[in-house]
C-alpha cells in the first residue's frame, strides 16, 4: 500500500462503475469510498461515501491555461460531529496532498501523515 490507496483500488469509468481505494471497510460498507455518481472524463467525477452518511464526493476539473487546471474538491452530506469532521480534515488533506505530488512528481507519494509521525518518532 501507498499511502491511502491500496494496490486494489479500482475505478469503472462510466456512472454506476465501481470505485474502490481497496480498503477492506468498503467490502463491508462501513467507511469509503462506492459507486460512481457522475462521470465526466477530463471534466468531473462524483462518488458515494459508505458509512451511512449519504455523502457525495466531487472533483471538478477546470482548465486555467494550456498547461494547468484547478481540481475543486467538495465532500457534501457529511454528519457534522467533532470526530468525523477531524478525521475528515485529515483524510482528504493527505489524499489531496497526494494527488499534488503524483501530478506534478509523476511518482507516488508514500503519504505525508505517516512520514510526519515517522520524523516525530526518530
């Protein structure tokens, strides 16, 4: 595993595709990510959130230049509760930290919050 996405993880390109990060707390619907919402190549990509929150997550590509885009990233239907909304903050700053890394590295990011708690413990 590399970071939060599994070498199981899988992506069915179409509405109603299965996307998955290859956690094993999809297969028994209790947290992750499931099946395509909206499905927009190069535009956007909509998906489920398991956990019984009934939540959307939404990336929307939007081209500034030839050469660079904004990705607008939004997690709505979330159940506001102290916990969630912390573990949240962290989950998608790491997975969107990733993304940056991979685009403008082309390589895979081993995950910065393990990397911090690794420098803290040397």
């Amino acid at each position: 595993q590399t970071g939060l996405v599994t070498d199981d993880a899988k992506i069915e390109p179409f509405v109603g595709g299965q996307y998955s990060f290859g956690w094993p707390e999809e297969e028994d619907g209790i947290d992750g990510p499931e099946n395509v919402i909206e499905w927009e190549t190069d535009k956007n990509l909509a998906f489920g959130w398991y956990g019984g929150r009934n939540s959307i997550i939404t990336f929307e590509i939007k081209p500034q230049t030839d050469t660079s885009s904004i990705i607008e990233f939004s997690h709505s239907g979330l159940d506001f509760s102290l916990p969630d909304v912390l573990s949240y903050q962290l989950g998608w700053s790491e997975f969107l930290f990733e993304i940056k890394f991979l685009l403008e590295s082309g390589m895979a990011s081993k995950g910065w919050i393990k990397s911090v708690k690794r420098d803290r413990n040397s």
